[in-house]
C-alpha cells in the first residue's frame, strides 16, 4: 500500500479598520471624539493604562490631568487601572527588554484584559515601545495611540508596525498590530521644541519625493512658513501624508510587508544607519532627511533625476531647515572603508530577501533597484558633502 502525505491548506482573510482622526483640543471636555470612540466599544466602564512621554513633561505638564479631567465629564465610560506611566521617549528608549517588561508589569498588575485600552500618548518612539508591549500582553490589548510630533503624527502612528532595537539593529524585534485608532491633536504640535517640528518634515519630503509632485511644490512654497513654524502651513502637509502612507498601507498589496520592497523607506538605509552611529545623536527626521539627499545624489548619477531636479531636492530639505550632511557620514568602519555603506546590508536583512532599494524617478515617481554601484555612492557623497557645506554657508 501507497502511503500519501496529507496537506490542508488554509486560508484566512482579516479585515482590519481603524480611524486616524486629526482633531484640534483633545481633551476638551466638548470635543466628542474620544468619548464617541470609547462609546462605540461597547458597554463601559472600559479599563484602561495611559503611557506618556517622558519629554512631555515639560511642554505639556497636565496631559494627565486633563485625561482625567475628559473622562470625569464623559462617566461611565473609562476607569483607571494604573496610575500614568511615564515612559522614556526617544530612539535610545526603545533599546533593550527593560521598558517593555516595565510595561507588560504595570499593564498586568492593572488587570487589562483584550477588551481593554492602552492610551500612549507622545513620539514616535514611544508609540512603538508601548505598542510593542500591549501587543505582548494577552497577545493584544486595544492600542490607542496619540502621536505628538509631526513625524508621528504624518507617518509613524498611521501604520501596522511597533517595535524595539535589540542585537545592534534599528527594529530588530516587533509585532505587526494595527491600532484601534489614532487620535491626533494638532494643537500639540504648536508647542514642539523646534528639533521635532522640523524632523518631521523629512517623512513629508519623502512621501512627496516618490508619490506626489503636488506636495513636494507645496513643500517648496511654504518652506518660509514651514522654517516659521506657522501651524496653519503644517497641519493640511501632516494630514496629506497621513493619507498617502495609509493608502500605500492599504493599497500597496503588502501591508504586513512580507516582500523585500518598502517604499515608505525611501531615505531609510543610510538614515538607519546614520542613527546607529551617531548612537541617536541624530533624530529620526534628520537621518532621513540625509538619507533622501544622498539617495537623490544617487539617482542624479543614474540619470533618474536631473541635476536641476537634485538640487531643487537639496534647495528645499535646506530650506525648512533640515540637515543635508553630518560628520558621521564620513566615518570608517573598524574594518575599513566607509562605515555609512555599510547600511546596506543592514537594510537587506532587515527588508529579507534581496536588496531594494526605492529611488526617486523624476518628482513624485520612483522606481525599485536591487543594486547600488559603490564608486556611483562615493561620487554622491562627496558632492553632496560640498553642497551641503555651500548651502551652509549661505542659510
């Protein structure tokens, strides 16, 4: 007799849906959105964990009281299970287990269960650390995430992902885990110390580099007002981008990122980079905002773009106030040659599979590459060390 192996195949499709709101005065006890949001989760009162960062503290010194305050004018529909936890913010707190198990503790001893909610509220990096704990915890509580700078809330709160640097790698451990909503407060972007206000506009530059040309002359036009800080500039380029990264999420055929391409990460592979060595001296924002002039330096030497093209790119980052170059940059690995160019194998293994690159084709096009010429990156370096310098020189 024969014997044949058995296979059963399976096949599951989940529909994920999740509001990002952008709102003026959250906590305005006549603002309805979060209320309406916690009404529409059913019976009440729904336990919940608030997780605030630490850098919040000193521009925004009532952010709990003024939850509380919310929640005591909408009773019924929230009760406290922990006092605030005040997270460490920024890329360094996102280093290592010792803040997620912080937080698995505190969201344990609150007795959260799966139809309770997690409020994170502050940067990037807080979100992703919280994030990253409450889709440990009962294998997922409801995660409310309310980004407070402009990167946050224009890119990184919009997606699916969270994570923690571990092993000597930008996002080395994570989950994918989409929110239960986004709630962003566009009044809490008009106090940002300058550093987050500007950063930020690097995920914007990016987005409107390799999808939308409109933006990108948007973003030239208004790079007075945007260096100003004028709010009434930011905040339609914030909600613009939002849109474009949760259409590319939900319309880009790999919303858990199971291939080798992102194009989201445009900029990314020197930025990751350029963090790592300059141990996060360097933001986020500003890494990519190195990152996106070099790789159109690049393009520029692969006649994806022209050279007027490049330096309208360059023009502009330099405009709002983004840096275009760091001494990082031309730092030697301990195993010589250039430590930057070492990014990208980094980025291969983080992506999987082969590398890909995204490049800008032209404004608000791109193209994917799987190669990138080393001499062609040393030439786009060194001319983009001497434009930034010249640039420098003439603010």
């Amino acid at each position: 007799m024969t014997r044949r192996d058995t296979t059963l195949v399976q096949r599951i499709t989940v529909p994920y849906t999740y509001p990002v709101i952008f709102t003026h005065d959250l906590f305005n006890p006549t603002n309805p959105t979060l209320a309406r949001l916690l009404r529409k989760a059913g019976p009440g009162p729904h336990r919940y964990v608030l997780g605030i960062d630490q850098g919040l503290q000193a521009p925004f010194p009532t952010l709990a009281d003024d939850l509380h305050r919310y929640l005591d004018h909408h009773p019924g529909l929230a009760v406290e299970g922990h006092a605030p936890l005040i997270v460490p913010g920024g890329e360094g707190a996102k280093n290592g287990w010792n803040g997620v198990r912080e937080l698995m503790t505190a969201f344990g001893n609150a007795h959260l269960d799966r139809h309770s909610f997690v409020l994170a509220i502050g940067g990037g990096s807080l979100l992703d650390i919280v994030g990253f704990a409450a889709a440990l915890v009962h294998r997922g509580l409801r995660l409310i995430r309310i980004p407070t700078t402009v990167l946050a809330q224009c890119d990184a709160a919009c997606g699916v992902k969270n994570g923690m640097d571990e092993h000597g790698q930008k996002n080395f451990v994570g989950t994918f885990a989409p929110p239960y909503a986004v709630l962003n407060d566009l009044d809490l972007l008009r106090r940002l110390p300058p550093r987050y206000w500007t950063g930020g506009l690097a995920e914007i530059f990016k987005v409107a580099l390799i999808k939308d040309a409109a933006l990108f002359a948007r973003l030239r036009r208004q790079a007075a007002a945007l260096r100003a800080r004028q709010a009434d500039a930011l905040e339609p380029l914030v909600i613009r981008s939002a849109r474009i990264h949760l259409d590319h999420i939900r319309n880009g055929g790999d919303p858990f990122e199971m291939g080798s391409a992102r194009p989201l990460d445009f900029g990314h592979w020197s930025g990751h980079q350029l963090e790592r060595q300059s141990h996060h001296r360097l933001s986020h924002g500003e890494a990519v905002a190195i990152g996106i002039a070099l790789d159109t330096c690049y393009a520029a030497t692969q006649g994806l773009v022209t050279a007027r093209q490049r330096d309208t790119v360059l023009d502009a980052l330099h405009a709002v106030g983004l840096p275009l170059w760091d001494a990082a940059c031309d730092e030697e690995a301990p195993t010589g040659g250039r430590a930057l160019l070492q990014g990208l194998e980094a980025f291969r293994e983080h992506l999987g599979g082969r590398l890909t690159i995204t490049l800008p084709r032209g404004i608000g096009d791109r193209v994917e590459v799987n190669h990138m010429d080393h001499a062609a990156l040393e030439q786009s370096l060194d001319f983009l060390r001497k434009a930034a310098a010249a640039r420098a020189a003439h603010p």
